[in-house]
C-alpha cells in the first residue's frame, strides 16, 4: 500500500477541468436541438466553448467546485485512515492549485476554512470494503445551485395526486423539474433513488448519477421510465438556463432500493450540465483514470 | 446585440427589451450573499453598527455602484498569498438568494445591471422599473471562459469574507450576457415558469 496523495490530487484536477465525453456529446447534441439564433442554442454554445476551454488550460470547469464527493471502494487490507488523511492533504494541494474553489464554511461561525477540509463530512468520504485486489475511487464535485435545487417527497403526496407507484413517482418527478427552473444551471440529470430513508435515500440519488449517460437502467421498467421522464420534463419547455427551449434535462438515471412499509420516499438529485465525475483504479503500481 | 460600457445610462437601460444578448465591458464588483446582508443591514436599514473598514468600503463602493453593474459570483482567484490576483474562474451564482434584498440595493445605490443566473422576483422586477435597471443572465457554469473577459481584478473588499463572499472590483471586457428582466416589467423568467406550469398541469393529469 502506497501513499496516493499524488494520484488523488491527479483525479480532482481531472474532475474539475475535464468534463467526461458522455457528458459533453449529450451537450452537443442538446445544442443541436435548439432552433438556430434561440438564447438556448447561444448558452449551449457558450457551454460547450468552455468545457473545451477549461480542459485546454486546465481550469475549473465550473467556480462552483462543489462538496467533493469521494466513494472509496478498498480491498482488504487498506487503512481507511490512512486514505482519508491523504484524500485530505490532495484536496487542499487541488484547493492551493486553484483547482477547487476553497467551499468549507463552518455553519454556526460563517468562516471559511480557506483549504476546504471542513470536518468528517467536507469533503464526504463514503468507503466500502470489496473484494478482489483493485482500489476504486469514485469523485463526484456537485455543485452548491443544483444541489439547492435538489428535492425529497414522502409519497402519497395529496397536491399531486401521487401515490405509491411508479406512477405517484414519474409525478413528482415532474414537480421537481419544474420547481427547479432553470436555476440547477438546466440542462440538468436527475438522479433518482426510489425507496430507503430519508438519509440513504439522498445517497442512493447522488450514486445513480455515477451511470454513464448512454447506459440504460438494467431494469426493463426503471428504463421506461427513464425514458418517459426525459422526454416528459423536456416538453415542460424550460430550457438550457431557463430560456426557454427543447433540453431540460439531458437524462434521467433511477435506483431502486428497499423501504420501510410505511415509508415512500423519492429523492431527487438535480446535478447540473457541469456533471463532473470521474472514476480512479488502482492495481499495484498502477493507476487509471476513467 | 447590445455594446454596453460601464457606467450606463438610463437611456441605455431603457432600450433593452427581454432576449437581447448584450456585450458588457467596465469596471464593476461581485458580491454574493453575505455582501447582500452586510449592505441591507449595515446601511439600508441601519440595524447594525459600522465596524472595522465598513464606512471607507462603503465609500468606495457606492462610487462604483452609482451607474453601475454588481456581479452575483464567487470566483476561484490566483494569486492570494501575493496580492497579485488573477480570476481563474469567475461564472455567476444562483440570483435568488438575494431577492429579498437586491430591490433595495438597486434604489439605494442607483445600481443598473444585476447580473447573475436563474433570475430574480417580483420585488426586484419593480426595482428594475423604478430604478430603472435590467437583470442581466451570464451562462452559469462557463466559469473558465467568463474568466477569459476579466483584463485584471483592480481591487477586492472584506476578504474576511471569504474569497468567495468577498467584493472583487474588476474591469471586463465584452462578457456576453442576456436580458432576461427589463425596465418595462418583462421577465423570461415568470413567462417561462407559467407556460411551463401549463404543460406540468397537462402531464400531471394523464
Ligand atoms: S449549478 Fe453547476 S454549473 Fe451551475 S454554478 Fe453551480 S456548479 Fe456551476
């Protein structure tokens, strides 16, 4: 076992200047939609001019670099302690190198720590011991708008008219896009967990965003209504900022997981068109970026 | 598209109509949440004692503010152990944090230009009206290429703030921008949130 502080501070960089390649061809194609000379076409221009920018110099994506949101899968044998001290040390390196905006701010005194290491929760650090030999890390940098814009319902939700199916589900959904505006930096991804408690509901929501944008729900009936949602909040009509325009959203990826019986929950996690994950793997000496 | 420069005048501000893209270019701040309170409280409403550097910021402020452009960002900034800032990614925040304090602002100030993302209410639609002033939406996100329109940051204010909160005086150059709130009490905004709330209606009830 080896100190990693180096390649975790080579997996934030990457995050937050290279934007995944799904990621962007379903921008590109989201811009192709819109009718020539619209405000929607020109912000996704304006969009897709900087993920190339960013990528080409190196610099943040989006200023708004996030809660840094790290899944650690460890073999046996890894110390968890030792993983969290140096995911700590890179992420205030990637603070110092500018690659993160400096985002830990104490909630009772309002200071801002300056390095971005906050306490156990900033940056979060989910780990979960798996077997075989390879070390995998999961970055997730979600940004604080959509993050806001994120949304939890306890079904049956009466206003609605939403029960506990999926098809109470697709209807609250929809709510949530159309609360959100355009103010989650639209075109949006919803992640979707159906079912947990209130805190693994939240969770399971941020780690349906990690499926690739071209990869369906393996479930013949979650991968419908992925569909249907995606087409559905996008004749909603929002549009790229709120401008009004054909793309919303830009997909939807559900998980289903187990509940109480007397609990339905349905959490929403609005990630915005700045979805900046990436995935590190780690065999002996070496060391991929995905 | 609109030429706009810094400070602008109110017959500038009156031509503009909502879905005009706009070139802006000047001197202008950022602020951002606790800027809004700090502002309101400390010299709107008077609910709170000046301290420290609070009367010679407010000086300079209001010089920049008079005609001017306040710019809802946190930038990621170059340069912070030398004073020799440098904007390294500069894209807009979310403008509804400040609605119940942006109206008064404008009044208070003779702001013209609020500039930010996802638009603003009903209380600063009237502001715009009064003052009058445009809401102004920058792309949200673009950070790295918004950054590429700052020539050079001249000055920054209550960095205790926070690098984020604080108020950097900067002088860009052609940031592309769009109108989406004008003096003449149109916004894209409520228009988009009501036709949108049209076709909820209609998808809720199939
Ligand atoms: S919502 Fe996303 S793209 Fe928009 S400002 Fe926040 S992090 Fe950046």
């Amino acid at each position: 076992m080896h100190d990693l502080t180096n390649a975790f501070l080579e997996l934030i960089r990457l995050t937050s200047t290279d934007l995944p390649t799904d990621v962007e061809q379903s921008l590109i194609e989201a811009r192709d939609r819109e009718s020539p000379g619209s405000a929607a076409k020109s912000a996704l221009d304006t969009v897709l001019q900087n993920v190339a920018m960013a990528r080409k110099n190196s610099t943040p994506i989006c200023q708004d670099t996030g809660t840094p949101i790290f899944y650690v899968q460890q073999p046996e044998g890894w110390s968890t302690q030792a993983l969290r001290e140096q995911i700590r040390t890179a992420v205030a390196e990637a603070t110092a190198r500018t690659y993160l905006r400096p985002n830990a701010v104490n909630a009772i005194t309002g200071l801002n720590s300056g390095n971005n290491l906050g306490d156990n929760a900033f940056p979060t650090i989910h780990f979960e011991e798996i077997k075989g030999d390879e070390l995998i890390v999961d970055l997730m940098l979600k940004g604080g708008g959509c993050e806001n814009v994120g949304v939890q319902y306890s079904l049956p939700e009466g206003r609605l008219g939403a029960g506990r199916d999926l098809e109470g589900v697709r209807k609250v959904v929809l709510n949530a896009v159309h609360q959100a505006q355009g103010r989650g930096c639209a075109p949006g991804v919803l992640g979707v967990a159906i079912g947990g408690d209130r805190g693994s509901s939240y969770y399971g929501s941020k780690e349906a965003l990690f499926r690739k944008m071209d990869e369906p729900n393996p479930d013949p009936q979650l991968a419908a209504l992925e569909e249907r949602l995606t087409e559905e909040a996008n004749q909603l009509g929002i549009g790229p900022m709120g401008f009004g325009g054909e793309t919303t959203v830009l997909g939807v990826k559900i998980k289903g997981m187990h509940r109480l019986p007397a609990s339905f929950f349905v959490s929403i996690s609005y990630m915005c068109w700045a979805h900046r994950r990436r995935r590190m793997t780690v065999r002996g000496s070496d060391i991929q970026y995905l | 598209m609109y030429n706009l420069s810094i400070p602008i005048s109110d017959e500038n501000i009156l031509q503009l109509k909502v879905g005009d893209s706009v070139s802006l270019s000047g001197v202008m701040i950022t602020g951002r949440d606790t800027v809004h309170k700090w502002m309101i409280e400390t010299f709107i409403k008077e609910t709170r004692q000046m301290e420290g550097d609070d009367l010679q910021v407010y000086q300079a402020i209001k010089r920049l503010l008079n005609g001017g452009a306040l710019y809802h960002c946190g930038p990621i900034v170059a340069g912070l152990e030398t004073g020799d800032y440098r904007f390294v990614a500069a894209g807009p925040t979310t403008s509804i944090r400040e609605e119940p304090y942006q109206g008064d602002i404008m009044r208070h100030f003779n702001l013209k230009a609020v500039i930010g993302k996802g638009g603003m209410g009903p209380k600063t639609l009237t502001a715009c009206h009064e003052v009058p002033g445009v809401y102004l939406h920058a792309i949200g996100g673009a950070a790295s290429l918004i950054a590429q329109s700052v020539q050079r940051v001249i000055d920054v204010h209550k960095l205790d703030f926070g690098v984020p909160e604080a108020m950097w005086v900067i002088e860009i150059k052609d940031l592309p921008l769009v109108v989406t709130m004008d003096a003449h009490n149109n916004s894209i905004h409520a228009e988009v949130e009501t036709r949108s709330m049209v076709e909820l209606e209609k998808l809720l009830a199939t």
